[in-house]
C-alpha cells in the first residue's frame, strides 16, 4: 500500500534532528514544565513544553509525537478534555498519553484510563521511573518510523516495479505487433512483387516455348519453366508460414481449419477443429493473437505430449468472451510444469501468457500425469469488429481439367473455327502480370483482351461498360479485393463468367470466391493451359468444353 503525501510529511516530521522524536509536555505550572524538561534531556530526544490544553492541540497539528505528559489540573481546557480531543482526532488518536498530577486518587486514575492514558503516575514523580517509561515510548515511536520507512521504501519499489512490469507488459504487446506488420509486410512482399515477377517469367517463358520450333530451345526452357514454379512453390510456402492469408481473409474459424491441415501436412499432427458457427468477425488484435496461441500449443503437443491427436476448440461465452482451447491426450504433466513451460517457449520472446493478459484475459491449464493436457484462453471481445471478408464454402467448384480436353481447348487455331472472339476483361494489381497475361491470351486467335483494371472497384466498372464474356479476377487488390468485386459484378450480371486467378491454395479462401460467384479458380503457378482453358470453356464456344462445364457447376 502507497503511503500519502500527508503520511510521508508526519513520517518525516516525527524524527526530525538525525532521527530524534519528539515529547509533549502539558502544564499550566513554568516551573513544573521547566523540571520536566531538565528530567527529561537525558534521554537525548526534543522536548516540546506548552502550558494549556489548546496550545498542546495546536502543536499536534504541527508534527508526531512519540509521548505525551500531560497534567490534569488547568484552567480554561482541563487535562480530561484535553485527552478526549486528542483521542477524537484520527491523527493524534495513537499517541501514548501519560497523566502527571497531584490528583492521584483511584477516582481520577481510572477517569484518566478511560479516556485512553495508557499510565497515570501522581506526582511528585521518581524521576528513573519517568524517564524509563518515556524511554519505552520513545523507542517504540523510533521503531514504528523506521517501519514506516521501510514501508514507504518498499511501497516505492512495488510501484516501480509495477511500472516497469506495464511498461514491459506494452513493449512486449508492442513487439509482438510488430513482429506481426513484419511478417505481413514480407508475405506482402513475397506475394505482390517477387511471386508476381515468377509467375510473369513463367507466362513469358510458356510464350517462348510455344513460338520457338527448335527441340533444344525447347527443352531448355522447358527446364526453366519448371524451376520458376519450384521458386513460385517454394515463395508461396513460404508466405503462407509468415501470415496465411487465410487469417486476414476468412477469419478465425477459416483459419484454425487450414492450421489443423498444416499441422497434419508439416508434423503429421491430427488437428481435429470443432467452432462454434457464426463466431466471425473477430476483431483483429485477438484473431491474431488467439491464432498464434494455438499455433504455438499445437507445436507444443507436437514436442511434448508423446501423442499425434489434438483437438481445437473455439467458442463464445455470454458475447463477451472469446474462448479457444487446446486439448490432447498425451503423457500430461503437472500444471507446475506446464506452467514454466509456456513461460520459457512463448510467442518469440514473451510468453503466451502475457499475450493473453495484455488483452485483459486469462489462461488456464488442465493437465495431469498421463491423462494429457487441455489450455483454455479467454479473452474479451472488443467493441470494434472487422468485417468478415467472403465466407468459407461448403463444397468448392473448379473448372474441369481433363487432360484430353485441356488440350484440345488450349491448343492454338489459326483457322478460328471457333466463330466469334472471346472479349476478356483482365483485373489485376500488378501490372507486369496483367502485361504477361495479355501477351499469353493474345497469342490465342479466339481470345481478345478488351480491357484492364487495377482494383476491384475498376473491374466493376469496366465489366458494366465493356461487357467482357469472361473476367479474369484476382483476389488480393486495393480499394476492392477480388472476393467483393466478383459479388458485385454478379449482382449486376449474372450471367459474365468470372474466373479467379491468385496464387492463393487456401480452400477457404478459394470457396469464398466461388461463393461470390466466380465460376471457376485456376492458380498462377499452374499450367497457362488451365487458364486457356477455363477461359473457353467459361465462354461455352464449344459444346464438349460447356457440357463438361456445366457438370463441373452440378459438383
């Protein structure tokens, strides 16, 4: 407990003078008061002497004193009176009180006990005997300051520490954002520029290999090819590692899912997800937080639980609280154990624990030798939510890609027996790639490129003037992403074929899309003959590619 400002000042002003206290002297009687006073300056303390029962009250509002001498006998203010105003006060109420007077009769000595003397000695006084019961007092008052100090030294320390504890609480809040911007910002870096470039390279190199007849050339570009999409793999892993798209995308629940796949694919880690229907949106602090969490209690069962089933559960209580749990049946331990565990491997260099704390919220741990261990976190929902981009799909359509008509369909005709032109409409981002896509498309007799946008709100208005038969749509964009875009241009078209085209693999993220509307999905790192493909087989030029189409949209 923090000592006040007025406490601090009665603490200092009890020893003043190197450490002595101070003693009240009350008498109406100089004389009296001047014996007092040379009885008393053995014992090496202040002697304060005052001659009627106001002055002594005034002088208790001016500093602490460790005793008090006070006669019985005055005029105007009388010791008794005295005594009760002094006991009255909350500030004065502890100071000892001893009566000293000629009334030594039992009727006044137990008046004067009641009033709360702690002695009554009549006069005249022996004075060893005074001075070995003021002695007593005085030491008494010395201890309780040097208490008084220390409390107040160690209640300072308490608060620093407090201090230092919220101010490291908030760094390491701080850090951990940070770490977070960080890994989205290289993700970002790896999908929007370098994953692009690949993908551009690769259409590039496609486009070489199909207008170069010389087998060597070929084949050397072919070898090309296949390793721009071994760095297009490996750059997409990657990303995904740093901050899955399908966190920021699909929500908390969407991205528990693909985390239980990961864990299966990357430490054959069976991740069974049981949530709670209708829990997005999420705000974004504890969707982040909670998702690392459970990322690294999953590793945690991976290295220390000696089983390979999990399960994840995620709820809400009341509307108020967001809980997540991780539960396995492993080996188990005791709590104890569990504890410092989580406090030595955290999230980086901070314990899960203070992540969850600096969101006001709690963690629990359940385990027991042998009988595995469950870790629940709770957190509060906070008043600002970020809207739910998409949904996550019940059942995922794309289009077909049998071999034998993937090829008939992307194979080049000079002769154009396919009738009219296909018009395409490409929306994307980034500009080389939309430059290498044009070059791939317009290569292809029966595809004409008629328009370009570089964000979703673009691509609907462009679809509304231009009237494209297929659109060829991202899903990460400013201003508009690819999901909202493609719901709006439904909305307004019903019947223009959209076609997703990212280098997204998340389920979740590709249902979204098909959700919206988007008739087919084909990756940026596949083969360009998916593309050529979905793009005839949207446009429904040919009756092979429309029927199987059309199953494709029964599925």
């Amino acid at each position: 407990m923090t000592q006040t400002a007025h406490e601090k000042r009665d603490a200092r002003s009890a020893l003043p003078d190197g450490g002595r206290t101070s003693i009240l002297v009350v008498d109406d009687v100089p004389d009296r008061l001047v014996a007092m006073q040379a009885l008393l300056e053995d014992l090496g303390q202040n002697v304060v002497a005052v001659t009627s029962g106001r002055e002594a009250l005034r002088r208790l509002l001016e500093r602490e004193f460790a005793v008090i001498l006070l006669d019985v006998h005055m005029p105007d203010l009388d010791g008794f009176e005295t005594a009760s105003l002094i006991r009255s006060r909350a500030r004065s109420e502890h100071i000892p009180i001893i009566f000293v007077t000629a009334f030594g009769d039992e009727r006044h000595a137990f008046h004067g006990y009641t009033l709360g003397a702690v002695d009554y000695i009549p006069t005249p006084v022996v004075p060893e005997i005074l001075r070995a019961k003021v002695r007593v007092f005085v030491e008494l008052a010395q201890k309780n300051e040097q208490l008084r100090l220390q409390a107040a030294e160690q209640a300072a320390l308490v608060e620093l520490a407090d201090r230092r504890a919220a101010q490291l609480r908030t760094m390491s809040a701080e850090l951990a954002r940070a770490e977070q911007r960080e890994r989205r910002r290289l993700a970002q870096i790896l999908h929007d520029h370098i994953q692009q470039l690949l993908v551009a390279a690769t259409m590039r190199v496609d486009q070489a290999r199909r207008q170069n007849s010389s087998h060597t050339s070929g084949q050397a570009l072919g070898e090309v090819q296949d390793l721009l999409k071994q760095s297009i793999a490996a750059s997409r892993s990657l990303a995904t590692e740093l901050s899955p798209p399908v966190l920021n995308e699909a929500g908390l629940a969407a991205a528990l899912e693909w985390l239980a796949r990961w864990m299966h694919e990357k430490h054959r880690l069976r991740v069974a997800v049981e949530c709670e229907p209708e829990l997005d949106p999420v705000p974004d602090e504890l969707r982040l937080t909670l998702f690392q969490a459970v990322r690294e209690l999953l590793f945690n069962v991976v290295k220390h639980s000696g089983t390979d089933a999990a399960t994840i559960r995620l709820e809400r209580l009341d509307d108020q609280w967001l809980c997540a749990s991780v539960q396995d049946r492993g080996a188990g331990c005791d709590p104890a154990i569990a504890e410092e565990r989580l406090g030595r491997e955290g999230l980086g260099l901070f314990s899960i624990r203070e992540r969850i704390e600096m969101l006001a919220g709690r963690l629990r741990i359940e385990s027991s030798p042998g009988a595995g261990t469950c870790v629940r976190l709770s957190v509060p929902l906070g008043v600002a939510e970020r809207p739910a981009v998409g949904g996550v799909a019940s059942d995922i359509r794309f289009a077909p890609e049998p071999a034998d008509a993937r090829r008939r369909a992307a194979a080049s005709d000079s002769n154009g027996d396919r009738g009219a032109m296909i018009h395409v409409l490409l929306v994307d981002d980034h500009a080389i790639l939309r430059k290498g896509l044009k070059g791939l498309l317009e290569d292809q007799p029966d595809i004409e490129v008629v328009g370009e946008a570089a964000d979703g709100g673009e691509a609907v208005a462009l679809a509304r003037t231009l009237a494209p038969d297929v659109v060829i749509m991202d899903i990460n964009m400013p201003v508009m992403n690819g999901i909202e875009a493609t719901r709006a241009i439904k909305r307004e078209q019903p019947g223009l074929r959209i076609i997703g085209l990212s280098l997204h693999e998340d389920a979740e993220v590709i249902g979204s899309l098909i959700e919206a509307g988007a008739s087919a999905y084909v990756t940026k790192g596949g083969p360009p003959d998916d593309l050529i493909y979905a793009i005839r087989a949207g446009a429904s030029r040919d009756p092979a590619l429309a029927a199987a189409d059309a199953a494709a949209e029964s599925f």
